[in-house]
C-alpha cells in the first residue's frame, strides 16, 4: 500500500454538518487528499466559511444550505454536485446528533421524533437520493456514534437513532454492492459544539474530563481523528471493505473507559 491509495484526485464529495466539528474537519482532510467538496449545513455563514478555507488552502469546494431533514433540500444538494462538477462519487452523513440529555420516560415526543428525523431517517433518505446520482466505484461512510454499542444514561433516544444508523449501513451495503460501497465510524468523545451544549460543558472543563475517562490512547478525540478515519473508507486503500463499523474512540469503547 502506498500513499496514492489515500489520494482522491477528480472526486467529488459531499460532507453533510460541513460547517463544524467532525464535518468540517472531515472536509478539510478529504480535500487535502484532492476531493472537490461541497459542504452542506443549515448555517450558510458557517459552511460558507469552512468552503471559503478550503479554497484558501488550494483545494476546491462550495457550500451549499441544506436541512437534510427536507426532501427537496436533499435533492438539491446531491444535485448541486452534478451541476458544479459533473459528478458524485462521495457522500458522507454527518449531519446528526442531539442538544437534549433526558431519561426516555421523561423525554418529549417531539424531541424523540426531531432525533430520529435528523439522525436516522436523514441517513436513509440523503443515501437513497445519493446513491441514484454516483457513479459506480461511489462511496458512502456514515457517522454513526460509540453510543450505537453502549448505553449513554440520558441518551436513549440518541443511541437507538444511532444503532439504526449501523444497521442502515449494513443493509446498504448488501443492497448497493457492488456499485457503492458503505461503512461507518463510531467517534467516541469528541468535543464539538453539540456534544459540549448537550453535556453542558465549558472548554475549562476539558483537562478535567480527559483526565478522568481514562482513554487508553491518552487523549479526547479531533475532528481529524474521525476525518482520517474516514478517508480510509473512501480511498482505494478501502476498496474490499464494505459494511463495516467500526470504532474510533481512542480505545474508549474498551473495557473500563468511558
């Protein structure tokens, strides 16, 4: 294996949640790697800006509003790569995660159904609209969570959206071979913005948090972390493996880690 089999010259990619936190570190490494990006997100000034450093730094992207809970949003989007480039060979749904920590008897049904719309059903639907438009050789990596495999107290609603997320990518790879091919990363701890509202956390909090979770690999998870992670699954390195999940937590899904 060589280094050219990480490089993705002449694709285009599209990275839901591009705006922040592991989406927009994951479009920064795809774009290293020479992926056109097209940075999707609700916040145009934030996916604007996260295009606007791609640019900056030699590659090529556009960003593009999208609610990935919308059909026509969805449409648009995946369109958009069509339009600008000619092409859609990579999708990756990161677009996800939930603000509420709450017991499920005590969870409002609107919160349960907004998590399962954003996190689930948006998974099925941005790949079913994706998958009509690429080419054969597409890819598809999903960003699923730790919380998938284990249980979260106060997290519930998040881990079943999650666990189904890992069963969708299952299904479509078996559904999708041998044309596109499909897999997850389950990120442990890493400190984006939802997962530091949602955990009520403050960046002086941090030292104190990495400290006591004892992750064997020393240290809480980057946006990076998962974007390398995932660029495995959409290089040529990758090209036998299809529905896969696997962790990426420092070790933290090992036993007495957090």
């Amino acid at each position: 294996m060589t280094e050219s089999s990480f490089l993705l010259d002449g694709d285009v990619a599209v990275v839901t949640g591009a705006g922040s936190g592991i989406g927009e570190g994951t479009a920064h490494v795809l774009a290293r790697a020479g992926a056109r990006i097209v940075c999707a997100g609700r916040r145009e000034a934030q996916i604007e800006r996260v295009a606007n450093d791609i640019r900056k730094d030699g590659g090529e992207a556009i960003a593009v509003r999208t609610d990935v809970t919308i059909d026509e949003d969805v449409e648009r989007l995946m369109q958009s790569a069509i339009d600008e480039w000619g092409q859609l060979d990579i999708l990756v749904n990161n677009a996800g995660g939930s603000p509420i920590q709450a017991p499920l008897l005590d969870l409002p049904r609107e919160e349960w159904d907004r998590t399962l719309d954003l996190n689930l059903t948006a998974v099925w639907n941005c790949t079913r609209i994706a998958a009509k438009l690429m080419r054969d050789g597409g890819r598809i990596v999903n960003v699923s969570s730790i919380a998938a495999a284990r249980i979260v107290p106060n997290s519930g609603h998040y881990s079943a959206a999650k666990r189904g997320v890992n069963s969708l990518t299952e299904s479509f790879a078996f559904e999708l071979a041998p044309r596109i091919r499909v897999n997850a990363v389950l990120p442990g701890l890493v400190p984006t913005d939802i997962v530091m509202e949602s955990l009520q956390l403050t960046a002086d909090d941090l030292p104190a948090l990495e400290a006591s979770l004892n992750i064997p690999a020393g240290r809480l998870g980057r946006p990076e972390d998962l974007g390398n992670a995932i660029l495995y699954f959409v290089s040529p390195a990758s090209e036998w493996v299809t529905g896969e999940c696997i962790n990426v937590s420092g070790g933290g899904n090992l036993a007495g880690s957090v």
